[in-house]
C-alpha cells in the first residue's frame, strides 16, 4: 500500500487520536494546521510533526500534501471539504461531515466530479467486526431482518457556552452523536427510510439535547433510535430478524457482537463473535481510507453518510430547527 501524507486541520481530542493512528500506520504525519498557532506548535511538537500552517489554505494548497484530515466544529466541515477537494485534496472529516444535506450534496458531487475519495469519520464503518455481522445477516442466519434498536446517551457537563449547546455551532445530540446512530440503524436496513416519525427536547440554548427517532422504509424495517446528551446510556444496538437477534455494545468502536437465534417461538440457542481491537478504531480508518485511493473507489461508504445525512437532515425538518447560520 502506498504511503499517503497526510495533513491535519484542527488539534482538539479526536484529532490527538487521529494523530496516533497517523503515526501508527504511516510512521509520521506531513503538516498540521490551527489559527491558533499556540496550540498547534504545542500538539506539533507532541507528534512529532514538523510542518505547521497558522492558515489551513496553506496546507490544502501545499503539493506534498496528499489527504486533508479535518477535525474542527461542525461548521466548518464544508469550506474546508470544498476548499481541499477544489485543490485535488482526497479528503478525510469528522463526523458529521456537514450540518445540512444540502451541503452533503454539494461536497458528494464535487469530490466524484474531481474523481477524489471523500470519507466520513464513523468508526463503526471500518470496524472488522462489521463485515462478519454482515456477512452473518446475508446467509440468512438470523432471518429478515424486522427492527433495529439503537440508543446513544452522553452525559456533557452543564455548560451552556460548550461548542456541544452551541446554536452557533451546530451543536446538540443530534449532529454530534445522532450520526453515529443513523449510521447504524442505516447499515442493517435494506432501504433508506421513507417515513420518519420524532420528537425533541431542547436545551437551554435551542440546541436539541434529547430526542425519540422512530424510522420505516418502504420494505418495512424499523428502526428506533434514542439520544441524549445530559443523560447517560449504554451504546448499544441490536439487530432483530425472524430467526433470531444479534446485540453489539459499544458499536461505534464494537468488537464483540452476541447472536441470540430463535428457530421457533420456544427455542433458543446463543453464539458470539470477536474480532478487532477497539484501541485501532482509528487505525483502521486510516488503513481503509488509504485503500479507497489505492483503488479509487470507498466500498459504497460516502454513499451511506448521504443517506445518513439526509435522515438527519428530515428529521430537523420535522422538528422544525434550523442553525442560525441556514
């Protein structure tokens, strides 16, 4: 595989792990950018990074970079997407990748017109977990599938000026962990939902703090989904067919999935599954990224965060919410 350079815009939390598995996989990392330039002398130092930008133009425009990692707010997903595709940048983002699907488009269409990978940062897409819960489901081990229960509950500190209650900013539950969810419930159902029925409880700031997602598509799957930012729950999944179930804790970095089948309504037997490293999560982003560009295409990837990014999209639509900046 071929060694890419990378280049990082943003320094907080997710992209000090990101830099770890940069490291890991490729042994450095090219640049890294952050307007203040304070913090990125500091986490270019911790990393071991030796080109800095105070002006992430500079980096995307730079031609020994190869692939822009982008781990800001929200907000700013979309001109830093366009800005580096626009200078034939492959591009890796955070989720969500942006706050709109009419900005999903726009950026999906410019990276396929550029012939250029553009990938979404959920860790549940790259787990090695998933392609043997796939595979499990397509022999038909656990039936047609009927339901998908999915729930993700972050417990934030009461602070109404944090970037995560943040109007500004495209904060609330929905953006920063509903993603994760949807990404879910999207994978194990057949087609995109059709019909979505919701409702939300807003915080203080009119960010969505909790909500209930009830979604159906056209074959009839279900799937429910419920978020929560000020109160804690486990992130667990759960898969229902007619021959049986499969249980996944902790499913955005998942590496044991517990299968319940169910020949008939009396009988049970159990299985399970274990495979993969969650301390790699992000390895193994980095490891599948690099392959898309290797063969020019993403194994349908940037095409499930479209239909993520429109079922969240429909369901602020039902809600009525819109970020000031819309």
């Amino acid at each position: 595989m071929k060694k890419y350079n990378w280049g990082m815009i943003g320094t907080g939390w997710i992209a000090h792990e990101m830099a770890d598995a940069l490291k890991a996989v490729n042994g450095e990392i090219y640049g890294v950018s952050n307007m203040n330039v304070e913090k990125m002398a500091k986490f270019a130092q911790e990393k071991g990074i030796q080109h800095q930008y105070s002006n992430p133009t500079d980096m995307i425009n730079d031609p020994n970079v190869d692939v822009i990692y982008i781990a800001t707010p929200h907000t700013f997903h979309y001109q830093y997407i366009k800005e580096a595709l626009n200078a034939g940048k492959h591009v890796f983002c955070e989720k969500a990748i942006t706050v709109n699907a009419e900005q999903f488009d726009e950026v999906q269409n410019l990276a396929k017109k550029k012939n250029l990978i553009l990938t979404e940062g959920f860790t549940l897409l790259h787990m090695p977990l998933y392609q043997q819960v796939k595979q499990l489901i397509s022999d038909g081990k656990i039936g047609q599938v009927k339901l998908v229960q999915v729930n993700f509950g972050s417990l934030k500190d009461y602070d109404p000026k944090n970037r995560f209650f943040n109007k500004e900013l495209a904060g609330g539950a929905l953006l920063d962990i509903g993603g994760y969810a949807t990404a879910f419930a999207r994978s194990f159902l057949s087609k995109q939902p059709t019909n979505i029925l919701t409702t939300v409880k807003y915080f203080e700031t009119g960010v969505d703090e909790q909500s209930g997602i009830i979604l159906k598509n056209d074959d009839e799957q279900m799937a429910v989904m419920a978020l929560s930012m000020r109160a804690k729950q486990p992130k667990r999944g759960v898969i229902s067919g007619t021959k049986g179930y499969i249980e996944i804790s902790n499913y955005p970095r998942a590496t044991e999935a517990d299968i319940t089948y169910t020949a008939d309504a009396h009988t049970q037997t159990t299985d399970k599954i274990v495979v993969g490293s969650d301390d790699k999560a992000l390895q193994y982003e980095v490891t599948d990224m690099q392959k898309y560009i290797d063969n020019g295409h993403d194994d349908g990837q940037l095409a499930l965060s479209h239909d993520v990014a429109h079922i969240l999209n429909d369901v602020r639509n039902d809600w009525g919410m819109k970020y000031p900046f819309e």
